[in-house]
C-alpha cells in the first residue's frame, strides 16, 4: 500500500440476511484528508463507518489501516476515534475528567494527561468548561468536548457520524467552520458521515456518494456538483435540487413535452460521439434557470406557481407549456411576480446536463 493511503477498503460488502447494505465497494482513504461519505437514509453510509470501525463483521472484502489488514481486530486495537451524534459524553464527569479520559484507560501519567488535555482545550478554546458537567454546557460546547476526548488520543483515523445534527442552524454553521479549521490544522485523517449535502460540499476534500450501498462517484465537492456521474447524484447533490426534463434527442434539438431545445455545435458534437441516444432526461439547476416578465429571443413562456422571497435570493416555482408539472428557478431577490402570471423562462447554454434515460449516465 502507497504511504500516500492512510486506510483502504477492498471489495467489501456487508448484508444483514437478505439485505445487502454496502454492496462491494473499494475505496481510499489518503493520509490527512477530510472525507465525507454522504448519501440518504438507508444509503450504506453508517454502515460503511461502522464496518471501517470495526463496530460491524464484514460479510466480505478487506480493510486496511496503513498497512495493517483489521478484519479481525476489536474497534480498541485499530486506533481509530470516533464522534457521535448523540456526543456520548460521561454525565457523571467533568469536561476536564471527559477529555483525560482515553488516556487515563491507556494508563498514561497524570502528567502526560494534564498537559494533553489543557494542550487539546486551548485548541478546542474550552479551558473554561473544565470544571463543569455536561449537563451545564452547551450544544456547542458538548460538540466541542466531543470532540477533543477524540483528538487526545492522536489516533490514525477520525471517524465521525452526523456530529453537528443536533446543534441548531447558527451553531451548525459555526461549527461546520470550525471543524474545518481543526481538522486540516492538525492534519487529521477523517471520514465523516453525513445525509447533508451543505456539510458535504463545505467540509470535505472529497466526497463520496452513495445509494443503495453503491458508491455513485467519489470526487471533489466542484466535480460532484458541476459534473455529476448520474442523476441520482445530480438531484441529490445542489439545494434545490436540478429540475429534470424527460425527452428525446432529435435533429440537434432536446424535445420535450413543454419545449424544445436547441443545442449548441459542440453539445450536438460530444452526443454525435457517443452513438444512437434516443431518450434522455434534460437536466438544469435553478440557479442556471433565467426568468424574465419581458419576453426574450429563445425563452419559453411560462406561469408562476408561487414565488418565494428568501432574502438574499427568490425561489420561483413556475409551469412550463402545458406542464402540470412543477419547476424551479434561483434568481435575485429584485424580481417580484404574482401568482398565475405570465413569464419567459430561459436556460444557460453552458450549464445545461443530459443523461441517459434507461441508465440514468451522464452523457453530457
């Protein structure tokens, strides 16, 4: 194994009876990156931390801490640390007795405890709490102590399930920040499990995403967003998600049931490289959806559903020919419409996704 790779899954699969809940994946894990494994409930995510921590038998496959093969070796012998979503924090314990505490099982010196501890909270900024119980401090600062009794022990992996769900959106967002900061100022190596795609594209180097125990692409939050593999990864992946249009690719245009779309030169030539495509499902996300009262050269007429004032931005539901169907577009707080009026919808030329409509592949 390159020295590059802090840990590796090989083929591996984990069934609980008939159901099959991680379905064959082999995945790295590179020395210091932060990795999130983000998909829907029921999507293998935990399932794949807990088989990573030893928590659950493999059914099949291999996995690997640096060099050391750990199918059979106890969560206490991988030198793995994990964070919670419930943080797991002993109420009978200070802050300062919850963070000694790894390492006063590993019966280090009272010394070496003091000075790890204090070392960890000034990082952590809760040298404050020390005295305090669990039950007399924050969320926040819950979250924070959580996590440094899981820095302490200086471990090869940091594994984390959803440790932020349970704070409110502030909060979330403020810690979502600072983990960042924490993990790449310490170089720790970290998964990190999450069904949010917000804490995905802001904290991961990489991230992976799964369905149905599959891992649909791993990749950089840009590429997983701008160039998604599949729709499943497109509509999941963006907040809203991508409106998706079913239709056929005829005569260098996309025709709909509500449109039809011409397609630049160079789209009609990568289609043209790829072969017979038939149907296929449109893509486009709201914020590349351009609306107009004025009618504009190319646009589709279009209704307002509703439109929502979202501060910084309007979220504008429309129909679109005789679509019963609804659609989305992103667009500035400035544009004001009733509902049931009248508009011109238009999409950005370089944005726009098709895929393959038996697959569900990206083509373009």
């Amino acid at each position: 194994m390159q020295t590059e790779i802090k840990a590796n899954m090989k083929n591996v699969t984990k069934r609980f009876g008939e159901v099959v809940a991680v379905n064959n994946i082999s995945l790295d894990i590179k020395e210091g990156e932060f990795l999130v494994l983000l998909g829907p409930s029921g999507s293998g995510k935990t399932t794949l931390l807990r088989l990573l921590a030893g928590l659950e038998e493999l059914t099949e496959g291999d996995i690997y801490i640096e060099d050391t093969l750990v199918n059979n070796l106890p969560p206490r012998h991988r030198n793995i640390a994990m964070v919670f979503q419930n943080y797991a924090l002993y109420p009978h314990m200070s802050v300062f007795e919850n963070l000694a505490y790894p390492l006063k099982i590993r019966k280090r010196s009272k010394e070496e405890i003091a000075k790890r501890v204090r070392e960890v909270a000034e990082v952590l900024e809760i040298s404050e709490l020390f005295k305090r119980r669990p039950k007399q401090i924050s969320g926040g600062q819950k979250q924070r102590v959580a996590l440094g009794r899981a820095m302490i022990r200086k471990a090869n992996l940091f594994l984390m399930d959803e440790p932020l769900s349970n704070l409110d959106a502030k909060l979330r967002v403020q810690m979502r920040a600072e983990l960042r900061r924490l993990q790449k100022s310490m170089g720790t190596t970290t998964v990190y499990v999450t069904h949010d795609q917000a804490e995905a594209m802001t904290l991961a180097d990489r991230v992976a995403v799964l369905n149905n125990g599959v891992v649909q692409q791993l990749d950089s939050p840009e590429e997983v967003y701008f160039h998604p593999v599949n729709r499943f990864v497109a509509g999941f992946v963006g907040s809203p998600q991508m409106n998706f249009f079913a239709g056929s690719y005829e005569e260098a245009k996309i025709k709909t049931d509500y449109f039809e779309y011409p397609l630049p030169p160079e789209v009609v030539k990568k289609l043209e490289k790829k072969g017979k495509v038939e149907k296929i499902y449109f893509g486009i996300r709201p914020e590349d959806v351009t609306v107009s009262k004025i009618e504009i050269e190319g646009a589709y007429n279009a209704r307002i559903y509703v439109s929502e004032l979202m501060g910084a931005e309007s979220f504008v539901f429309f129909t679109i020919g005789n679509s019963v169907e609804r659609f989305l577009s992103r667009t500035s707080p400035d544009f004001r419409g009733n509902m049931d009026e009248s508009i011109w919808v238009s999409f950005k030329e370089d944005k726009i996704h098709i895929f393959d409509y038996d697959t569900d592949a990206a083509i373009i």
